[in-house]
C-alpha cells in the first residue's frame, strides 16, 4: 500500500497544493493542460456546476481535458493491479527506456458514457471493452486489470468528470482506458512495470446533421495487418503505420482508408478505425474475425441488431469486387456508430452506394441509438448504469 501510493505521488505531478475545481477556479486548470493540443472550447473550465461551461454546439470530434483520470500500477510480479485513485487529469512522467516509449507495449480501449434525457448515465456493454483489454494485455505480454476492475475505473472516471458528460443528444464522455509498460527496459523484453489509466473528453456525435457519408479509398500499397500479426488487438502500435495510408487518401480527397488482406491483396478487411459492412438485398455481410481485424464492440452489437430486425447475416471472407457490387456499405465504430459509405474508389473506379433514410445502416443506427438513449427496450441489457 505504502509502495503504491509512493508511485502514484511521483507518477501523477503533484496538484496537492491545488484544491478541487470549484467556481472559484475558472481558468485555473489551463495550468495543467499546457501540453496538451489547445481546443477552444475548453479555455473555460472550472466549475462546481451540473455542466463544464463550454459551448456544446460549437464541440469538436477532438480532445477537450477534463478534470480527473484514475491510475494505478503493477510490476510483472505482482499478482494484478491493486486498487487504483483518481487524481487530477495531467502529463505522465516516464522514464525514457519506458517499455511503451521504446517497445510500443501499450494498448488501448474507447468507450462512451452517454448521459439520457432523465438524467442516468450510462455505458454501453463496457464489459467487452474490458475482454478486449484482456485478449490484447496477453497478445502483448501485459499484466491486465480484471473485468471488475476495469469496469469500476471505467465508472469512477466518469462520475468524476460527470460536468464534462454533454447534454443528451449533444455528444457523449469518450472514455479512454489504456495500458501501458511504463517501467523501465533496455534489452527487448516485456517492461517490469505497467500502468492503467484511464483518462476522459467529451466528444461531439462523430456526424453532425447533414454530414457528408464516408468516401473510401482501397489502400493497395500498405497493410494495416499481418497474418500472426498484433491486427486484432487494440495495440498502440497498431495505429502509427495506419497515419501514412489515411493522410495520403485524405491528400486524395477521401474520407478514410479501406484495408485489404495482406496474404492475396483481395479481401476487405476493415477502415483504419471501424469495421465494414456490406448490404445487398436483405442479406448484410462483414469479414470475419480472423486475428487481423478488431473484434468491434459495435460490429458485434450491429450484427445482433441486424438478425433480431430480421436481415439474414453472413460473417464471411468478403472479395473487393463483390463489395464494389453492393447496394450499400457501411462502417461501424465506438466512435462513428454507424456510418454509411457514398462511395468506393478501387484501382481507377469510383462505386457510388445507397446512403439517406431508406438505408439499412439509417434504420440500424436508429435502433443503436435508442438502445443507447433508453428510448427502445434495452431487452439484451446491454446497457450498464452507472448513477
Ligand atoms: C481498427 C479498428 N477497427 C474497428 C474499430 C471499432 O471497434 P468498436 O466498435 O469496439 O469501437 C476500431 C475502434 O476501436 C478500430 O480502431
């Protein structure tokens, strides 16, 4: 305990001289946040009431501080993370031989807490966020926090930050749990000690109203993942070899990279940050789990949703030429939900599909959301309260 709590005081600076946010203190947090990429919504912060004072409406899709993160650590010897704390949201302090920093060990989830119209809070299926973190701890040679544990992170974290959860229908807490090898390695090898975190921003809904749909470009010069390869975990090393593919199709004008496999070249895989759908007539199919795709929380759930509206769903290796002959296409995500694809650019040849109200991926966002809201029976409880 006294071990823990010596690491938490030099792994977290030191706010002990500051009190908590209070009316008293608009402006004061900037203190903290001087690293940090500067959002115009947050320079006004502080406050003991319901809500963060920033204009919802004028929110991004980007990182906004806020108030708390909760942290704790283990070394590889130690039989799980003991109990964690919160302490005020800031930098980390890290060695420079960090395993994370030279090794890339690190994984990561995203999540939403969603506050409804009657006031609850609430997290969707945060559990398998949870799995997921175990699957990618063990890929990765990491110490994981338990699902009980990662779950009551998760909940702290937001309740903590509750002033910073926006106002129904405005956006939602981006939660983001994450693990790291911060302790100190030369020689390969898997660091001795490991934080989780997890820290929070309030995000706008990924589409605004009117938003244009996706524009994919078929990446054939790079792979996001490899046979054997780390593609289906949530590994931070995953996403830096993604940024040179989806700058140079955003240079092209698209909205986002779609992946092919890497042993033929010839099957959809995913987008480099939501997995894809295909709808033709009333059957809907996406690629299988097969160790290069993440495993979405939102894939899994859309899937269920499809086959209770009653499509037929097929999980199966998908050509790209049969993509390009879909009605409709669509992506799924934590942070886009689900978004529908207008179009397809393969080789020379641009595929343009179904998108607007008549569209499956409308009617399945639809029911997504009301589950989410509480406005449709959450009749596989899903949803988890957390006030
Ligand atoms: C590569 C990749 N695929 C798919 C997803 C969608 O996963 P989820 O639905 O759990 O957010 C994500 C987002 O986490 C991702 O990064």
């Amino acid at each position: 305990m006294m071990k823990n709590s010596f690491f938490l005081r030099k792994f977290i600076p030191d706010f002990s001289n500051i009190s908590p946010p209070s009316k008293f203190l608009k402006l004061q947090c900037l203190y903290f946040y001087t690293s940090q990429a500067a959002s115009p919504v947050y320079s006004q912060v502080g406050s003991d009431d319901e809500y963060a004072d920033i204009d919802w409406d004028a929110m991004e899709f980007g990182l906004t501080p806020t108030d708390y993160m909760y942290t704790t650590k283990c070394t590889q010897q130690e039989d799980g993370f003991p109990q964690g704390q919160l302490n005020r949201y800031g930098n980390l302090e890290l060695s420079p031989a960090a395993g994370v920093l030279n090794y890339g060990q690190g994984i990561f989830e995203g999540m939403k807490a969603i506050r409804r119209e009657d006031g609850q809070i609430v997290l969707f299926r945060p559990e398998q966020n949870a799995l997921r973190m175990k699957v990618g701890a063990d890929r990765m040679c990491m110490p994981s926090p338990s699902v009980t544990q990662f779950l009551d992170a998760v909940k702290q974290t937001a309740l903590a930050n509750k002033r910073w959860i926006p106002p129904p229908g405005k956006g939602s807490l981006y939660m983001r749990p994450m693990l790291l090898g911060t302790g100190p390695i030369l020689g390969l090898g898997p660091a001795p000690e490991y934080t989780f975190l997890v820290y929070a921003s309030p995000v706008r809904n990924y589409f605004k109203e009117g938003s244009a749909p996706l524009s994919l470009y078929v990446e054939q010069e790079f792979d996001r993942a490899s046979r054997g390869g780390t593609g289906g975990i949530k590994t931070i090393s995953n996403y830096g070899p993604a940024l040179r593919p989806l700058m140079k199709a955003k240079t092209k004008g698209f909205s986002d990279v779609l992946y092919l496999d890497s042993v033929n070249g010839k099957y959809v895989e995913e987008v480099s940050s939501c997995n894809i759908f295909m709808v033709k007539e009333n059957t809907i199919s996406t690629p299988p789990i097969n160790g290069t795709i993440l495993p979405g929380v939102t894939r899994k759930s859309i899937i269920e949703i499809a086959r209770d509206l009653g499509y037929n769903v097929e999980e199966r290796p998908i050509p790209v030429e049969e993509l390009l002959e879909a009605d409709e296409v669509f992506g799924t995500g934590t942070a886009v939900v689900v978004a529908s694809v207008g179009s397809i650019t393969y080789h020379s040849q641009r595929v343009e599909y179904r998108t607007g109200d008549n569209s499956v991926s409308k009617r399945l966002m639809s029911t997504y959301n009301g589950i989410q809201n509480g406005v449709m029976e959450d009749n596989k409880g899903w949803m988890v309260e957390i006030r």
